[in-house]
C-alpha cells in the first residue's frame, strides 16, 4: 500500500499497513513510513 508521507513530502511503500474505519465508517489504511518512522495514513478502500 503506497501512501505520502507528510515528512519526508514524497509517495513510499506504506511499513505495516493496518486497516481501520473512520468515525464517519469510511475506511482508511493506517502505517508507517520505513524511512524516517512518521505514522502515514490513507483513506479509502485499498
């Protein structure tokens, strides 16, 4: 799962990817950034 990683400001391969639902019962994707270790998040279906 590709995500942006708001630190480092470009597209990676998300580390751990684990689906979750928003609030709202949106689905979303919740990861980490095997670079620089920041939380990196995606909503939608994946």
């Amino acid at each position: 799962m590709e995500a942006y990683c708001m630190k480092c400001k470009t597209k990676r391969e998300m580390k751990s990817p684990e689906q979750t639902t928003m609030k709202n019962g949106r689905p979303a994707t919740k990861g980490i950034c095997p670079e620089c270790g920041t939380k990196m998040f995606k909503i939608g279906k994946s």
